[in-house]
C-alpha cells in the first residue's frame, strides 16, 4: 500500500471509530495484533475501544498530526470529551477533559497488527480531580 493509501486507509479507520461502526473494524484490524506488547485478538481490540467509548459517549478522535512511513502511521490524537464512567482509574467530574494520545501502529497486508499507545494521563488526571488543564 502507498504511503497516500495507507495515509486515507488510517483516517477511513478513524471514521469508523468516530462512527461507531465497530462491525467494519475488521477491515482494518488483524485478527491477532498487539497493543503496547500484549497479545490479543481482533475481538479483544474491538472491546476495548467499545469499552472506551461506553465511558466516554462522545469520544471522537480528532487526528492532530499524522506520519506515514512504510508500514507505521504514528499519530497524535485530541480527545475534548466528558467522562460518564470511571476512566483509566478516575471517576468521572460530569466536566469536560482534554487531552492527547501519541500512538504507533504497523500495518500487515493492509490491517493493523501493532499498536503502540501513550495517553497524557498526567492532564487527564489533573482534569478529572478539577486541577485544569
């Protein structure tokens, strides 16, 4: 895949998630990946970001900056949502919070099969205890 494709191929995937059309995740992600060096299926995956969105109804991932190369996309992402639930360990304020994700991913014929994520827990934390941002 060109570096263009897998550029419009990254972002359709991110459409999908801001759709909340998991049924067509398979389209881009292997049915075995990692995410940040463990092991899952596609099924597992797929829970874990239905569970993000569960917690965070209006979750949208806004793509900040993007960088192909290869077979990695390395993307910063912006979140400006409002927590529902309990959230990497925070109960939820009822505020918004804002805050980034540095995230990697290597494609294999086509899908994702790695995931390298790291969120900016520290503003997140700082939000969710009423610190500002």
């Amino acid at each position: 895949m060109s570096t263009l494709d897998l550029r419009s191929h990254y972002t359709n995937y991110i459409a999908t998630l801001n759709h909340r059309r998991f049924d067509d995740l398979l389209t881009f992600v292997c049915e075995d990946l990692t995410y940040n060096d463990v092991s899952m299926t596609s099924g597992q995956y797929r829970a874990l970001l239905e569970d993000d969105v569960r917690r965070i109804p209006d979750l949208y991932f806004e793509v900040m900056h993007l960088i192909v190369e290869g077979d990695v996309v390395a993307c910063r992402l912006r979140f400006d949502c409002t927590p529902r639930e309990p959230f990497r360990g925070l109960a939820p304020t009822g505020a918004r919070v804002v805050f980034t994700e540095h995230v990697f991913y290597r494609f294999r014929d086509d899908r994702i099969s790695q995931v390298w994520s790291l969120l900016d827990v520290e503003a997140l934390q700082n939000q969710m205890r009423g610190w500002g941002h």
